[in-house]
C-alpha cells in the first residue's frame, strides 16, 4: 500500500502531487492545505490549516484557509479529521536506545500485564545498581564517551527517527546524552536533510565541560538538532526505594537505605549548577523524592534561579505545599510523566503510606496551583506512544482497567490540559513557545493528523487512535494509518 493510498483509504482525498515529495507551488500559494477537519490550534478550533515551507500560512475556515490553494497545492480532504500540534515529549532516551543498535520493534509500545515477580526483581536489580554508583561516589549522568560518527550509527537514528514520527511525534528531548558522537551524528544527518524529527539534546552532567570546548551551549543548532541543556542527577527512583525522602519509607522490601539514596550533596549540587549557568546550558535535574526535590531547590536558588530561567525538575513525585510554593515562586518547570500514575500505583502506597500518598502524583493540583509544567513518557522506562500516555494521564487506569474508576482519580486531567502537556507547554520550556507547539499562522508547521478526535472520543479509547499524517517543519515525516491499540 502507498502512502498516497493509504490516506485515501483511511477517509482523507489527496491531490496530485505524490506524499513525500516537496510539492511545487505558485509564488504566494501554499504547499499543502488539509481542509474540512477539526483544527485544534491549543486552545480553540478551526477547519483548515495551510503550510508553504516550513510554516503556516493560513488557519481558519474552508472557505478562507483554501484561498491560499494555487495549481501546485496538494489539497487534503480530512473528512472530519483531527489535526494538532505535532506531539513533543520533553523526556526520552530514545538516543541512547538508538545507540545500542535496537530495531524499530524497540520503540513500537506493547502492553503487557503486570507480573509482580517480574517487576519485583527488576526493581531490586535498579536499586542495587543505584547503591552501587552512589558507593562510588558518583551519580547515573557523570559517564561521558564521544564515539566517531559511523554509518551504523546514523543509520541506527535514522531507524529510531522513522517510528518516532509514524506516532505523530515532532519533537523529542533526549534527557541526559552520554555519548557526544551521537550529536555529531544529528547534525550530520540534518545537514544531509535526512531527518524527519526534531532533536533537542540535554547533554549528561558528565559531557557538560566537553561539549562546552565544542562551542555548545543551550539554544546552538539548527531547525532539526538543538542544544537545550544538561541534565543532573539528584536521588534514585520511587519503585526500588532509592528516592530521597525526608521521612523513612513505609515499607523495606529491598534492605536498601531507608530513606532513599542522595547522589548530590548539597555543596556538590550548588557547584554543578553553578557550572552549568557559567557555562551557558539550561538545567534540569531528575529530582522524584521530596529530599531530593528539597536539595535540587536549594541549589537552584543558591544560583538565583528565576521563572526568565526556565529551569526544570524531572519526574517531582513526591512534593509537599512547601516544595511546590518554592517552584511556583521561582518558575521552576515540573518534568511529570503521564504514564507514570498508572504504572507506580502498584507500590506506591506501600513505599509512602496512605498519608503521603496525598502529595504524591498530584499533577492536577501542581496545575491548579500554577506550577510549570510540562508532559514526557520517559521512554524507554515507558511506552513512547503520546496517545498510550495521554489515556493514562485522563483516566488514571491501567489498560487492564486497575483500578476501577482510577488510581486517586481526583488527579485526572481533561484532554485539552493533558494535549497541552505534550505540545504547547513543552515548547515553552524549550524556549519556543513563539514559533512551536500552537496551531498559528507564522508558527512552524510542526502537525499531527488523528482520524479520531481525541477531544470528544471515549477517553478509554484514546490509545488506539489512528494517526495518518505526521508533518515536522512543514515536511510531511510520515503518512498512512498507524495505530498502537493496548492488547495483551
């Protein structure tokens, strides 16, 4: 099946000119216009969008949207369709995945029930790992390596970016790089104009002084790579129990430390991100234990962080009022994962205890308290999927339907809030929010085409939706019907 065929097929007529291939058009006249749809710009609706270049130069209604059709225009039909931001996941290690030569299956999401065994000695194994590296006095992001650009390598990216954005994915963060040859690689390939999604690299604490000497800082690249900053490392994860946490944990499963594993020292932490200000890169810091969040705010104002900032903490899955006043005072941007509720609701009230529970996953209350934030999978600990994690985020279940009615359901979010989690609010946090993450005239065309609509669809079947078209930068990345439907 053709692409071509394959969106006509799925209810979307194209015109003449073949997917894939740059149309021609007229001075003044678009590209290609999708017409006779839902249009949803991010914070309201309309029937057409129409792209020349990289950029849209119309939104609006059929009538008004397809003046700007000339001969060489590619008319798309959407017959209802949804169109989007295209989908931003500001937390991946999609990258480092790609580094380890994995196939495309690696990045297509699969559901699997839950084996507590399994998921048991898995744990253990993270946490015994966490043990280790603290032992040594280090932290998961102080390795550093910078291979020579292969063919392999590149190829291997150019394997990851392909099922990257047949699920409707524009951008990507890559949460702590630790090999700087894999930069090398992106900008060769964007250079060569081989990519298809947009690549905004946080290098690891460990790389930071290197790709320093390499002239790299926050905001250096082009359209398709971007430096956006660094990635620190401050405690250890909720499931093995290894987060920082300011009282013991409920339970000991493991024999671990009973509060949790603390990689950064308060002086080591307010000398790294001092480093990193004076050496111009943006700075986030994986921070899930309310110590943890506790040391990573200390060393944030010690540094004079302020909301012009745009600093980040990854994960914030324990915080208390006191701790949220703290980001909301100073700008400081919380990093949540919508899929991870869902998955940690296994153990999460065993590790914390019904009262502390109250502060833990609460994104719709960091929200409705005004705290910056923004949404990521955190692939490949979680499915890269935006549709899997935005159906987990709404209904607070599991694909297997645990628990009934949601894991402390009071925290669901409403679509629109949950869609703008992964693409208008992380092109804020990108510094982009100007020209990305909206449905804009001027913005760059960065679109997502959903036969459903995923604003009035049964929330419980948001997952399964079909995506049909892909657009980043105005170039059609991918076209025809793909659907990731949860089935054991």
């Amino acid at each position: 099946m053709t692409r071509r065929s394959a969106l006509v097929l799925t209810g979307a007529a194209a015109g003449t000119v073949a997917a894939g291939r740059p149309p021609g058009s007229a001075r003044g006249h678009a590209d290609l216009v999708l017409h006779s749809g839902v249009v949803w710009t991010g914070d309201g609706t309309a029937q057409a969008v129409a792209v020349k270049g990289k950029r849209i130069v119309a939104v609006g209604s059929d009538r008004k949207v397809l003046e700007h059709a000339g001969d060489g225009t590619r008319r798309v039909d959407l017959r209802g369709a949804f169109v989007g931001p295209g989908f931003r996941d500001q937390h991946t290690h999609l990258i480092q995945v790609a580094l380890g030569g994995a196939g495309p299956e690696a990045y297509r999401p699969v559901w699997k029930p839950y084996d507590e065994d399994e998921a048991f000695e898995a744990r253990r194994r993270t946490g015994q790992r966490h043990v280790d590296i603290h032992a040594r006095g280090e932290t998961p992001v102080d390795e550093c390596a910078h291979s020579p650009v292969t063919e392999k390598m590149k190829n291997d990216l150019l394997v990851m970016q392909e099922e990257v954005a047949r699920q409707g994915v524009s951008t990507v963060v890559e949460a702590g790089l630790r090999d700087l040859g894999a930069l090398d690689a992106l900008f060769q390939l964007a250079e060569e104009g081989r990519l298809k999604v947009r690549f905004l690299v946080r290098v690891a604490w460990g790389c930071m002084e290197e790709a320093a000497r390499m002239g790299l800082r926050t905001g250096v690249g082009n359209d398709w790579v971007k430096v956006l900053g660094v990635k620190l490392y401050s405690d250890g994860w909720l499931g093995p129990r290894t987060s920082a946490l300011r009282r013991p944990y409920s339970d000991d499963p493991y024999g671990f430390p009973r509060s949790g594993i603390l990689f950064l020292a308060q002086e080591r932490a307010d000398r790294d991100v001092a480093r990193a200000r004076e050496l111009g890169f943006n700075v986030t810091t994986h921070a899930i234990g309310d110590r943890g969040l506790k040391v990573t705010l200390n060393a944030y104002e010690h540094n004079g962080v302020s909301p012009r900032d745009r600093w980040a903490i990854e994960h914030v899955q324990v915080a208390e009022d006191d701790l949220l006043e703290r980001m909301i005072r100073r700008g400081v941007i919380a990093s949540i994962q919508l899929s991870f509720a869902t998955s940690d609701q296994r153990f999460a009230e065993d590790a914390l205890g019904r009262h502390r529970l109250r502060y833990a996953y609460r994104w719709r209350d960091m929200l409705r308290a005004r705290v910056p934030m923004v949404g990521g999978s955190d692939f490949s600990i979680e499915a890269l999927d935006p549709l899997w994690g935005l159906q987990r985020v709404v209904t607070r279940t599991e694909f297997d339907g645990t628990p009934p009615g949601g894991w402390l359901p009071d925290q669901r979010l409403d679509v629109p809030t949950a869609l703008r989690l992964v693409t208008s609010r992380p092109a804020f946090a990108s510094f982009e929010e100007r020209e990305r993450g909206t449905v804009k005239a001027g913005n760059y065309a960065d679109l997502v085409v959903i036969k459903e609509n995923p604003l009035t669809m049964a929330p419980e079947r948001i997952a399964g939706a079909t995506r049909l078209m892909t657009i980043t930068n105005g170039k059609i990345t991918s076209e025809g019907p793909v659907r990731y439907p949860p089935t054991a």
